[in-house]
C-alpha cells in the first residue's frame, strides 16, 4: 500500500503480533493495527488519503465510540516532505496533533567525555516500580509515558530492559528506562525523567553516563531516542551525549471515536 505508517523496527513488530490483545482490522480503505495501550495505538496502511476518514471510522466496530485513541503516522529519511503532505488529511479527518517526535540516534556510546560519580545512580528494583511508575506519570505527562503499571512491569521484567534511577526508591529524585534491541547493538532512551525540585542539579547527565556505561558493559554500540521536537531542553542535553537527528519523525494524533 502507498502510505504505511507501520511499526518502529522488526522488534516492535514482534512485539505487536505476540501480544493477543492487539487488534488487525481490514477494510476495503485498508489495514489497522491496533495496539493495546493507555491509550490504543493505531498504525495504518492504505492507498488513498481522501478514503482516511471511512478507514479511521471502522475502528468504532472494536472499540466503543466516544473513546480516545492515538494515530501514529510518520516519515524517514527515504520520504521527507511527506508528513507535511498528509497532515492535512488526519486533521480533516478529525484528528488533533498531540506531539512530533524525532528520531535521535548516537554513532557511539562515548558519552559527553565528563568523568561522574556515580555512586548515587542505583538499578530499580520491584519494590520501586510503583514510585518510578508515578514520577513517569508526574513528569511525562500522563499518559504520555504510554504505559500503565502492569504494562511498566512486563517491560521490566523483559531481559532487554534496564532502568536504574537516583535517590530513594520510595521517592526517586530521577530514572531512566532503556531497553536493548538490534540483536543487541542498540539500546532505545524509553524514558528520562527528573522530578521538579530536583532539576539544574546534573541529574539527568547522571543517569544518561550511567545508562550509556551499562550498555557499553553489555557491548552494545549505539543508542537512539523520541523527543517531541518543541523539547529544547531535552534535545540539549541528549546532543551533548552524541545525538543528532537521523530523518525519522513521527506526529501522534489524538482521534475520538
């Protein structure tokens, strides 16, 4: 089909197709795919954008009307310019832009060269989930984060995934998630995130060292990252270790049923 606003990378599409919740609607306008979320996730394929609507309406067959989902939709560096040309169609459609993301991605793990104590950096454990799951909520804006707890804890409990995080693990001052993919060769920024009274104190530098030190024990090469394309604080300290954009973008619209 013409436009395929499709998964991530072959692991999310391993990951989609095994979770039996997920939904594959096909229609004559084309295919939905329908990831069990906070909020469902609708990935699409489909020939023509003027037949979006009538695609977009036959999610109400699954899902209740009045609901919220989030449609997915993006390009890379072998498409550019097409965001802009179907924007406009997902909008008459019906759907609001919730954020644009970019794609980050490092040539290494070198880091920013700055020598850290680390000392304070500690891995989550289970007893911590709960506190680490809130401050996500807190400061990543809700439902953004895009995982609910139990969601949280099957990621953490997966072996590609790793978090470590600062301070108390009843009340953590700063986390981050990472989660290894590319048959190892790369390690996905999941999630960074420092609580209000604790930011301008090198929080974030320190769990980025020490998310990149553990990779690097582990022989991973490269790392990559989303980051909504107004975050200019985030995207700051994220260039300082080494990312530069790489030409993927994705928009997430919200669409009512």
């Amino acid at each position: 089909m013409h436009y395929r606003f499709l998964f991530h990378n072959d692991a999310h599409a391993e990951d989609f197709f095994e979770n039996s919740k997920n939904l594959v609607i096909e229609a004559d306008e084309g295919i939905l795919f329908i990831e069990s979320d906070t909020l469902p996730t609708v990935y699409t394929a489909f020939d023509d954008l003027e037949a979006l609507p009538a695609l977009l309406k036959t999610i109400s067959q699954h899902i209740p009307e009045g609901s919220k989902v989030i449609i997915n939709a993006g390009e890379d560096k072998s498409s550019p310019g097409l965001l802009e040309r179907v924007i406009p169609y997902f909008r008459a459609a019906g759907c609001v832009i919730r954020n644009h993301n970019i794609g980050y991605r490092t040539a290494n793990l070198a880091g920013d060269g700055k020598k850290r104590n680390l000392s304070h950096v500690n891995e989550m454990s289970p007893d911590c989930f709960q506190s680490v799951h809130d401050l996500a909520l807190r400061r990543l804006d809700g439902d953004k984060f895009g995982m609910t707890y139990d969601q949280f804890e099957s990621f953490m409990d997966k072996k590609t995934s790793h978090g470590l995080l600062i301070g108390d693990g009843s009340a953590p001052k700063g986390f981050i998630l990472g989660d290894v993919f590319d048959s190892g060769r790369q390690i996905f920024i999941r999630g960074l995130a420092v609580e209000k009274d604790a930011q301008g104190k090198g929080h974030g530098h320190d769990l980025m060292t020490a998310m990149f030190e553990l990779a690097r024990n582990k022989g991973v090469k490269q790392s990559m990252l989303w980051v909504e394309k107004t975050n200019s604080r985030a995207i700051r300290l994220y260039k300082t270790f080494g990312y530069r954009p790489y030409g993927d973008q994705e928009v997430l619209f919200e669409f009512t049923i």
